[in-house]
C-alpha cells in the first residue's frame, strides 16, 4: 500500500494525539486538591463503575534520547522506598474516596521505567492494591518493562505478585540505533525471555516499538518486525516517534544525528503495517497490532475498543483511571487530575494526605459529547450518529452541532479517500487509518480555536 505523497503534504500538521479530550494541552494549573478530592468521590455516582489504576514510577537508568516520559535518572534505593511508602499513602487516599462495592478490571504500572524499581517494591505496590481495592477475578494487571534490566528471577517474582500482561520496550532490534539513542540494549536476548514469560503461565506479552529515529531505515525497521512476529507476541505497537524538543530538551540531540524526513518515516509504518497484516495481526487504532483471537481484536469488530492514556482497551476492561504517583493523570468521567512533576512536593503532599495535584480539568456536558464522538473515530474507525444518540440521550442533530460537524470537510476527506459518510454514519477507509489525527481534528471545535503546540501527524 501506497499513500499519495500530496495527502502527506496536505495533512502532516500538528494535531493533537487525542488520547484525552480536551487534550492534556488544556489542564489547569487552578484546579485543587479540594476539587479532586470533589471529583473521586462523585466519579461513584458516574458510568463506568468500574475501577482502573494507574501507578507511575519515574525511574530510570539512564536517559533515553528519545524519551518523552516524566523522569528521574537515579538509582538511589532510599529514594525508591520513600516513594513506594507514598505511593502506598496515596492508595490509601484514593480508596477511602470510593465506593466500596466498585472492583478494580485494571491496573497498569507505567513509567519512566517500572523495572527499574527491585521488584520486592513492585509487589508491595500490588499487595498495597489488594489490601485497599477489589480486585475482580478478571482484572488485567500490566507493566511495562525494559528488557534490559530483566532476568527470571524478576519476571517470576513478577508473576507471583499477581502480574498477568507484561509489555517489553524494545524500540529496535539494531544495536547501533539503540547506542544513537542512548538506550541500552537487553543482556538476555528477547526470544529468551519471552520463552521465559511462556513457561510462568498464562502471561499476556506485548512488544513496543518505536519509528522515526536516527539510523533507521524502512529496510532495518522492516527486519526489526520480521524478528519480532517470529517471536510472535500477542499484541505489538509501532509508536510513531514525537519530536517535541521545545519540551524535552533532550531531543535536540537527535537532531544533530538526523531524523528520517517524514515520506521515509510513512514509509517505515506502511512496511511495518504490511508485515503485521501478512503476519495475521489485526491493525488496532492508530498504531496497536493484535493477533485475532486477542480481546482488542475482538472488542475492534465489535466496534466497543475504548482508549485511555494507557493505551488501547476494551469497555469491559477499562473503568475510570485513578492514578497514583508524580504526573500521574486520573481520567473521571467529568474530570482529569495530573498529579505534580515535582517529587519533593509530591512526598510532603502525600505524607500530609493532601491530593499532590498540579492540574486538573472539569469537563462540561458538552466536552463529554465531543469526547465520545472523537473516541469512537479514533478507537474503531467508525461513527454511528444513531448509536451516539443512544448512548449519550442526545438528538443527533444537536450531537452534529455541538462537535460542529461540517459537511464540506467531511467531503474533503472523502475526495481524498479517507472515509466515507452518509448522514446516518462516518466510516474511516484504509488509508484514512493513516490520517486519524487529522480526521478526529474535524470533530473537536477547540482545536479550531485554540493554539497548542502538538506534535505532527506523520
């Protein structure tokens, strides 16, 4: 598959990722602790009932060039326990908002790198989880890790505190790119410790890559997926790379390295695109691959994916996202709650049982309906204007008014081939897959009238 080099020129602009709505762009330094403490607790009146956890854990070894994470680059023990014993405080906190009754289907432990942690700390965490939540029999309880900093006795010890997904970081397979970035590579080969992962049960295993960074090629990153669908995860993501150096300085170094130019990183996610597909990976959302029989692929045909800061999920899975930990982001059903940057202020807030927020957003009724419209565009390629009336108990004319639906652009995509529509429906086609940012941008009338600093399209 081919996308015409004009639609690349035409649409690769900055728009927003969408992983929120509004995006994280428009939070609040003047939201408090008293409104989020305001929010946990009405969030148990509001759908979805059930409970996902975030915890996010800012360590790191060393800094990835690449990295767009929220940090810390230390190895300091004393430091680690002190923010597991708030973290714990925190979940505390968080729990004694919430109804009892509510059970928690997710938790997900992202970074920085969680591995980073000694995993005796990592199972305290979970143990603090059980002794403060539900934990339904079905929950998916998930980490991220880099395969770097693995061995057996940590992926088992990950096993018994109750983990069943683990996502490996790899990036790439080519040491050279990982020595540009600054990223060290696994001691243990991957094929290695995914047979490990194998042998401790019934272990979802994810696989994380990224393209458009210096010294790939669409021939290197094309052998980079070959390998990785002959080890054969159950589900894979091509993380297009951000260049965003206006807010991770870092960045700029990669720019003296040379960023493949944007015709060269299309053609890196189209190759990765065809080798999923050949592979019998179905693609899910904009960069998430999935073999057939997994829930996502499922939940993809059924038209019921949900998405959330995490990454794709289903409805049945994913619940109102409490997070835990500095820069963690709490997404309610009326309001986001990102927890401060600062890990000093965030120890003495914890200790003091104070919500350690930064910023926050409550969502009006109106920001909801956009919201809904824009998930479902960007999760399952497809609106119904019937069944968003259905769901939110709105007409669908005013549905249509409040997102501004505008006829024209909608035909503008169509002559492009991006989707197709009627007044009844919006159907993204194949190669509109390729320009959802920009589709789910038609939807959003703030983004006409704002100007935040995104990251491009392509």
């Amino acid at each position: 598959m081919k996308i015409p080099q004009h639609l690349i020129e035409k649409y690769n602009q900055p728009v927003p990722r969408y992983t929120s709505y509004p995006p994280a762009t428009s939070f609040s330094a003047d939201f408090t602790p008293e409104q989020a403490a305001r929010a946990f607790t009405a969030s148990n009146t509001e759908k979805p009932g059930n409970i996902s956890l975030y915890f996010h854990i800012p360590f790191c070894t060393r800094l990835c060039h690449y990295c767009g994470c929220n940090t810390y680059f230390t190895g300091n023990r004393d430091l680690y326990g002190r923010y597991v014993e708030a973290l714990g405080r925190e979940i505390v906190m968080i729990s004694s908002q919430l109804a009892n009754e509510r059970q928690v289907t997710q938790v997900h432990f992202g970074g920085g790198t969680p591995n980073a942690l000694p995993v005796e700390m990592i199972a305290q965490i979970m143990a603090m989880v059980k002794d403060n939540f539900s934990l339904s029999e079905k929950a998916e309880t998930a980490i991220e890790c880099h395969p770097a900093l693995l061995d057996e006795r940590y992926l088992t010890s990950l096993h018994k505190a109750g983990f069943n997904r683990i996502s490996l970081g790899i990036q790439d397979f080519d040491p050279e790119v990982l020595k540009t970035v600054n990223r060290d590579a696994p001691v243990i080969p991957v094929d290695e410790l995914t047979r490990i992962i194998r042998s401790l049960g019934n272990i979802g295993l994810n696989f994380d890559f990224m393209y458009g960074l210096p010294g790939q090629t669409e021939a290197s990153f094309a052998r980079t997926l070959e390998k990785a669908v002959s080890i054969s995860p159950d589900r894979l993501v091509t993380f297009s790379y951000a260049h965003v150096p206006w807010i991770k300085k870092a960045q700029k170094i990669l720019e003296k390295k040379g960023l493949p130019d944007p015709s060269v990183k299309l053609d890196m996610f189209l190759t990765g695109y065809r080798i999923m597909k050949e592979a019998g990976y179905l693609p899910i959302g904009l960069d998430h691959y999935a073999r057939p029989d997994d829930e996502l692929s499922v939940a993809l045909q059924n038209r019921t994916l949900h998405r959330n800061f995490q990454g794709y999920c289903t409805r049945e899975t994913t619940g109102q996202v409490y997070a835990a930990g500095i820069t963690g982001i709490s997404q309610l059903e009326s309001a986001y709650i990102q927890n401060t940057r600062n890990m000093e202020f965030y120890l003495d807030q914890v200790s003091k049982r104070v919500f350690p927020v930064e910023k926050g957003y409550a969502l009006s009724g109106n920001e909801k309906v956009i919201r809904h419209v824009i998930t479902e565009i960007m999760c399952n390629n497809y609106l119904s204007w019937e069944l968003a009336s259905r769901e939110l108990g709105l007409p669908e004319d005013e549905i249509k008014s409040l997102v501004s639906c505008n006829e024209h652009i909608l035909e503008e995509f169509a002559a492009d081939g991006l989707l197709r529509f009627t007044p009844e429906e919006v159907e993204l086609t194949e190669t509109g897959r390729f320009f959802i940012r920009n589709i789910a941008a038609a939807f959003d009338p703030g983004f006409r009238t704002t100007a935040g600093a995104f990251s491009k399209a392509i």
